[in-house]
C-alpha cells in the first residue's frame, strides 16, 4: 500500500471526512482498507464509473476543487472492496 500522504494531503482529508461524517483517522483507515477510493482526476473516476446522472453504487462521493474525488462504494455492490 502506497503512504496515504502521498495519495492525500491532510486539508483534503479533513474536508471530505466532513461529508463522510468520519473523523480524519477513520477516512485513513478507510482508505487504507479500500473502503473509500481516491481519484485524482474526474477522468480516473469516469473510466471507472461512467458518466451518470446519479451513481446508485456509491454510498456518498465528494469532488474537490483541486479534482480529486473520493467515493464509498455501498457494501455489497460490484465496486465495493469485499473487505
């Protein structure tokens, strides 16, 4: 697993950990885990998930200005980690 600094700055994690309503070590542990995904760029999160109006297989997903993306697949669904 690559350092989560790398992947996230700490501004970021405080951000979105408001709308997942986790506290910044818990949205670590979750993407440690791969509970939560971290994109890069709208296009990673497009290739992955397509262009829709709404995306039913994801339990909550927040785009930052800066445009990263940072989803939670619902469990139980083909994107969720099984984890």
């Amino acid at each position: 697993m690559e350092n989560i600094a790398n992947i996230v700055h700490i501004g970021e994690l405080i951000a979105v950990s408001e709308v997942f309503e986790l506290n910044p070590f818990r949205m670590v542990t979750f993407i440690e885990n791969g509970l939560i995904e971290v994109f890069e760029t709208k296009e990673a999160f497009l290739a992955k998930y397509g262009i829709k109006e709404t995306y039913e297989e994801l339990e909550n997903w927040c785009e930052l200005n800066n445009g990263k993306i940072f989803t939670k697949p619902k469990v139980g669904s083909e994107y969720d980690s099984g984890q």
